[in-house]
C-alpha cells in the first residue's frame, strides 16, 4: 500500500483544492472523545487542500492549529499520521453527485475570511462541561447533538473547516457544534465521500500538530 508521501509523490491528482484532509489520533484525548461522543471516531484534527506546488511535488494546506491558529502548511509534514482525505458531495442530480472543481476553490476563498482569527480554547471547555455533565446524568455516550453551535469569532479546526465549505456544500449539521462526531454522522449518511486513507506508518516522520517538522526530507 502506498503511504501518503509517495502518494503525494507519484499521484498528486488525486487531490482536488478543497478537499478535506482528517488526521486520526491515538492518543489519550481522541481515545475519550471515541468512548464519551457518538457517533464514536478517532478523527481529531482537520485540514483544507489549497493547491498543487509541481516544483516541490507537494500540497499546500490551510489549518487552524493550538499553536498558531490559522496558519498555511504542508500536506507532506503529515506523512506517517494517519490521514483520511475526503470530498464533499453536491447531489445535484441523479447524473451529477460529485462537486465540481470551482466549489473546491470558492470553500478555499471562504475559509480565507478566517485568516486573522485565533485559537477557540474556551470551546474544550464548553464541550468538556456539557459532555461530563450529560454522561454522568445518563450513565452512556452523549451524542453529538448536544453541542450547540458556537461563535465563530475564533476556531478550531473543525471550525475552519466548516466555515469553508457551509454555503456551498455542509459537511456538518449547522444545527450543532462542528465537532468530529458530527463530520462522522455526514460521512455516514453519505454526505462526504472518502477519496483516500493512509494507515501511520514510519516512513517518514511524526509530525506533531501546530509544529513544523524539523529535518524534513524533500519529496
């Protein structure tokens, strides 16, 4: 199976501008988001695809992160993580489901409207009390549908994400918090299509989020 980095090495077209890149985590807080949120998912962090670079065979990616808030980056720097890569579905007609192109570019252009914004760390906070307060009433997960949605005048991730691509394609229920659970329940329901999945592996190297890799071999 390939890994990601020659993936993006060999056969770049396979991402369209726009596309929605999803890392999943394994570490102690995505293993409670899975046990305590449903649907359950490990998917954690959230990426937009902006554009092809043919001299460096790489992509650049927009994302909001802890350490920088909104920020550009590199599809590349993700290699070894495992990476979900998915397309947002217009269903126009019975013909035409996939988006065209120009939507991919339009949810770039939007998503640059978050460009000044900060980190939202207060919404952990948020989440953190209706979740505890909601699974030690009713003893279960909670669903997602318990997170109402929340300013936009800073961003998560996930926030980012949304804000690119709500009017044009959603890929959360605006009803709620864009949270992974609720971009699951999308995916689920066929609202998103997965165009690729890259399992970790060491071939590259651990890139921690919000950091810019040191070392970084080139492509």
């Amino acid at each position: 199976m390939d890994t990601l980095f020659t993936t993006i090495k060999t056969t770049p077209d396979l991402f369209w501008t726009g596309d929605i890149g999803v890392v999943i985590q394994d570490d102690i807080v995505a293993r409670l988001q899975e046990k305590l949120i449903t649907p359950t998912t490990r998917m954690f962090h959230m990426f937009l695809l902006v554009q092809y670079i043919p001299d460096e065979r790489d992509w650049v990616i927009y994302e909001s992160t802890p350490m920088a808030g909104v920020s550009i980056g590199r599809l590349s720097w993700y290699s070894g993580m495992h990476i979900m890569v998915f397309r947002p579905i217009k269903h126009l007609s019975s013909i035409q489901t996939e988006f065209d192109m120009q939507w991919g570019q339009h949810a770039v252009m939007n998503s640059t409207k978050d460009g000044r914004k900060h980190y939202n760390f207060i919404i952990y906070i948020k989440i953190a009390y209706r979740l505890f307060n909601y699974c030690g009433r009713h003893i279960k997960p909670a669903p997602y549908t318990i997170f109402p949605n929340d300013s936009n005048h800073t961003v998560v991730c996930t926030m980012f994400g949304n804000d690119a691509w709500k009017d044009i394609c959603p890929i959360f229920d605006e009803r709620y918090l864009p949270i992974p659970a609720n971009f699951k329940q999308q995916w689920d329901e066929d609202k998103v299509a997965l165009i690729g999945d890259w399992p970790g592996d060491k071939s590259f190297h651990k890139y921690k989020i919000g950091y810019k890799p040191q070392g970084k071999r080139s492509l």
